[in-house]
C-alpha cells in the first residue's frame, strides 16, 4: 500500500414529517398495530461531501463516524473510504485479481461493527483500490474479456461486504512488471464501463492520478459521467480534477488531516464553497480528536464547529 504521509505528494424535511404523520393516523384509524417509522437521521441542511480516507492498517474505519457537526449533529463526513484493497498479477494465470492484505481484509470480515456502525449514521462507505507494485493495474487489461472479469471481482466485494462502491487510485503499479503490457487506451474505458454496468446504483470515484486518469475514452465511449466523484490527488494543494464532470462531483481540495496545515484546509473549504465545488477530499483520519483541525474547515463548509464523541 502507498505512503501518502508527505505533503504535495499523492497517495491519496417538513414534507416528510407531514407525510409519515398522516401515515401514522391512518394506521390508527384502521387499528393497524405496525411501529411507526424511525425518526430521519440528522443530516446537514447544505454544504459539500466531506470525505474522509482511513488507512486501516493503523486505523480504525469508526472513526470517521465520531465527528458530528455542532449545529444540527449531522455528520461532518459523508463519505469513509477503507484504504486499501490492491490489484495484484497471479503470473502463473497471468491474470490481475483482487487483493485484501490481513488488515482490510479483518475490516471486510468485521462489516457488522467496522462498516454498519458508520452506514447506520448515514455514512456511504467505499473500497479504494490500489497498484501493488506487481505490474497489474487499471490502465493495461491486454482485453475487454480481461477488464470486464476484474469488474466481475469489485462488484461480487461491494455485493458481498455490503459496500457503497469503490474508489480507483492508479498507483504503484509497476506496469510491465512480471512480462504484463504498458497501459494502453482501451484497458480503463473497458473496466469501468463493465463495473458502471454490474452496479448501477453505486459509487464509483477516481483518484486523479496515474495512467487511468489519462485515458477516460476510447472507441467512442467516455466514461467521465460513469464516475460519481473525482478528486485531486495531491495534498496540501489546490488542483481541479481533469475529468468531465460538474462542479458538484469535484473536489479541487486535498487535505491530509493534521499534516495539511490549519490555516490551507480552511482556505481551502472557503475556496470550495466560493467556487461552487461539491466534494472536500481529506485523508488520514486517525483515532486521535482532530476536532479542532476539523472545526476549521466544517466552519467554511457548513458553518458550524465539529463535535468529537469517542
């Protein structure tokens, strides 16, 4: 897995309430003995997607879930991504598979209170995956038969972990390492053209970085609109994401937590809203009470101070 532990160098309503009380009056009419409804989880009245990259192999995945906002308690992060899963090269198959290394794989096997707990408060929780250092990446399926088996794997893990979708990062690859291709154009359209295909109704994100980023379209078909979310890989710096995407599924942001100084993640969270961006990308969230770093920029973001609950 990358060390993104540097700086400047990447890694990483009213209507509802009415209706269900009339709902609720019914059922008391016609004697119906049913619960009512749990009441809506508190959630911000407006603002960007704050997202919170957690390296579990130092941390844990709940605490993206211990940050709330004082106004209002909703959550400070919208978004928490396990970092991360790897595409490896079985050299014997010469074929790219995904990999889970001991500690994302514990998170995965612990869902119920690494990954529920935090889906339970609102949260979206995604799966990055990586390059490995053993020449399989996104960017050099030699097929579409190939890319579209990968595909295949991401969508079985989301299905069978109960994720909210996966996150690309085009890193440390080492294309063509171990005899495997140097990328080529078709390879990234192909893979998450399938994968938009297999799980239409999940997030797909792009870490903006590396050959994949690069090579958006081909034969045709851009997949710019297939993704939900890209964002710019280098913190501590301000850079709009190259893609095709609107204002509202970028961030130029990219904080790292208690390294990206103060006063730049708070400069940066007034530089989003003023622009009109949609997303605020942070990463390395660790078990520490970050509240006050944190205050800085949810008080840009979402006019509030943030709340840390152990």
């Amino acid at each position: 897995m990358g060390d993104r532990s540097v700086n400047f160098t990447p890694g990483r309503g009213r209507a509802r309430k009415a209706v269900l009380a009339f709902l609720a009056a019914a059922a008391l009419v016609v004697g119906a003995t049913a619960t009512a409804p749990a009441a809506p989880l508190p959630g911000k009245q407006k603002g960007p997607t704050s997202v919170a990259y957690v390296e579990v192999n130092n941390n844990s995945m709940l605490n993206v879930g211990k940050y709330t906002l004082a106004k209002g308690g909703g959550n400070v992060f919208d978004v928490a991504v396990i970092f991360a899963a790897n595409i490896n090269y079985d050299a014997g198959k010469q074929s790219a598979y995904l990999y889970f290394n001991e500690n994302v794989q514990r998170v995965l096997d612990d869902a119920a209170t690494q990954i529920r707990p935090l889906q339970a408060k609102g949260i979206k929780v995604m799966l990055s995956v990586l390059g490995n250092h053993e020449g399989a990446g996104f960017a050099n399926f030699p097929s579409k038969d190939a890319a579209s088996a990968f595909a295949e794997q991401l969508s079985d893990a989301v299905s069978k972990y109960g994720l909210d979708g996966i996150d690309f990062d085009d890193e440390y690859a080492e294309y063509g390492k171990n005899g495997t291709g140097q990328p080529n154009d078709s390879s990234f359209v192909h893979l998450v053209s399938a994968l938009r295909d297999d799980m239409p109704d999940k997030l797909i994100s792009l870490y903006d970085i590396g050959p994949s980023a690069e090579k958006l379209s081909y034969g045709g078909v851009d997949v710019s609109s297939k993704f939900n979310y890209a964002w710019n890989p280098w913190y501590g710096q301000w850079q709009v994401p190259n893609i095709s995407l609107p204002k509202s599924s970028l961030s130029p942001a990219a904080v790292e937590i208690g390294n990206t100084p103060p006063n730049t993640a708070a400069d940066f969270a007034k530089q989003t809203v003023a622009d009109g961006y949609g997303v605020y990308l942070t990463y390395n969230l660790d078990g520490s009470d970050r509240h006050d770093y944190i205050s800085g920029f949810t008080r840009e973001l979402y006019g509030s101070d943030a709340v840390y609950t152990p």
